[in-house]
C-alpha cells in the first residue's frame, strides 16, 4: 500500500516578495533623497554664481558713480542691488596714494588715503580657486594712473585668496584710482597743464535697511602749482599682509610712476599741476 507524504511548505516564498517591495522602496527614497539635496544644492549654487556675475557689471556702475559724484558737492547717486548671499562693504583705509611734486620753488607732497569697495560672497557658497585673479575694467591698465578724458577713477577687479582675517570670500572689487589728464594752452600764456584726479572714499550712514550703496561728494578740494618740473605717484598699502589688503591683493601694473617735463621747457613757459582731491561718502541700505 502506497502513501503519499504531503510536505507543508514554509510561507517565506509568501513573504519575499513583500520584503523585496520594503526593499525596493527604501532604495528608492535613498536614491531620491540624494538626487534631491545634489539638485537643491546645483540649485542654490547656480544662485550663487548668479549673484556673482551680477555682481561684476555692479561693482563696475560703481567705479563710474564714484566719478560722476566725486566733483560736485552735494551730489548723490543710489544705487540698487540684490544678492541672495552676497554682500558689499567697505574697507576702510586700505590705499594710500601720495603724489610728490618738484617745482622751481620747493618740493610739496599730497598723501590722502582711501577706503575700497568690495562685494564679498562667501567661498562655501562660491568659488573658483584660491588665487583667483582677474581684471573688469578698464580693460587697459598699464601703469598706476589712469590717462585720458575717458579714463575712469577706480579699477574694478574680482580676486579670491584665503583665508583672510575677515573671512573667506570670493571679492569684486571697486578700488580707487589716480586719473591724469594732459594739455596744452599755446597762446600768450603757452602753458603745459597737467591735471590729477583722486576721489577719496569714506565711510558714511550705514542702516543697512535695504540692499543699496549711495554715494555722496561731500567737498572737493583744488591745488594749483606752477613751474612744476616732475611729478613722482606712488600707492601703499597701509592694511598690508597681516589684514590681507596688499600689492598682492589689489595687483596694480605698477606701483610707482614718475612724470619728468624739464624737457617741456623748451617748448612752454610753465607747466601747471592741478590736483584735485574728492572725498565721497558711502551710505549703506539708506531708505
């Protein structure tokens, strides 16, 4: 007599696929959650970057409100920006431009220092390379000063180096500049004009209410030398290495000039120097 054993199989076969559904489903969220932060962080880096490109055309409407302000009293410009991480401050002090000049009567020197302007962005949130380096405007610059009618007063450059004592940022930079111009009056007089522009920033009102820089000229001081037979430019840097603020940093072609018209003589009966010295304040988030 034959039996037939009936073996009672165990439910895991029943289970299984239950768990692989738990399974599936728990990669899925994973994968998912990381897809997510990657995306949102490509997100708020694009921003940053955004707010970093932005920041270049600013920074250079700033350098061209500076001249347009710096030679009338009284005059103001606000300007507006918007940056979801970044921000512009001012670093007091951190150029010192002394322009030294020898006439036929004595030597005079005109030291005026001068704070810079700088749209800082942290390097968490942006960056390209510690040492980064690169010129805005003017797109020529070969010497310290500036030449022309068209020449502007402050060069604009963008830098990151750190770490600095004030954090670390990836910068725009709107800095100071001397601007010469050159002329000549052949008539009865037959004078040779030089003329050097400065303005001088500093600080001003800083409620910080909204995301705007204004811009005032407070006083515009003039000097006039006759007779003048050279004129020697330099800049230095007062903040230097230990603040971070030094020739390495601003990275000017040169840091010394010098102007020499004993050859002029010959030719004209004066050269005049008129140097005119502007200081402009820098007002933060006024209403």
């Amino acid at each position: 007599m034959l039996f037939k054993v009936h073996k009672k199989r165990s439910g895991k076969l029943g289970i299984s696929p239950a768990i692989s559904s738990v399974i599936m489903t728990g990669a899925m969220i994973a994968i998912l959650s990381v897809t997510l932060v990657f995306a949102n962080n490509m997100l708020w880096s694009k921003v940053a970057e955004g707010d970093f490109n932005s920041s270049k055309q600013f920074m250079q409407s700033v350098g061209l409100q500076i001249d347009d302000v710096a030679w009338t009293a009284g005059r103001t410009e606000t300007i507006i920006y918007a940056s979801q991480y970044g921000d512009v401050v001012l670093e007091s002090d951190v150029l010192t431009y002394n322009v030294s000049v020898i006439t036929s009567e004595g030597t005079y020197e005109f030291l005026n220092s001068t704070g810079a302007l700088m749209f800082n962005l942290p390097t968490y949130r942006y960056s390209i390379s510690d040492g980064y380096w690169a010129r805005i405007f003017p797109d020529q610059d070969e010497s310290l000063t500036l030449k022309g009618t068209s020449a502007p007063v402050a060069r604009v450059f963008e830098i990151e180096e750190v770490p600095m004592n004030d954090g670390d940022y990836i910068r725009v930079v709107s800095a100071p500049s001397l601007r010469v111009l050159f002329s000549s009056i052949n008539s009865s007089t037959n004078t040779y004009y030089v003329r050097i522009y400065l303005p001088v920033i500093t600080a001003g009102n800083s409620p910080r209410l909204s995301q705007a820089i204004t811009l005032t000229g407070e006083y515009v001081q003039a000097y006039s030398l006759n007779n003048v037979m050279s004129i020697s430019v330099n800049v230095d840097f007062p903040k230097g290495i230990s603040a971070g603020f030094d020739s390495e940093f601003f990275n000017f072609p040169e840091d010394f000039e010098a102007f020499n018209f004993s050859t002029l003589y010959s030719e004209y009966d004066n050269v005049v120097l008129e140097l005119y010295i502007s200081e402009v304040s820098v007002g933060f988030g006024l209403s």
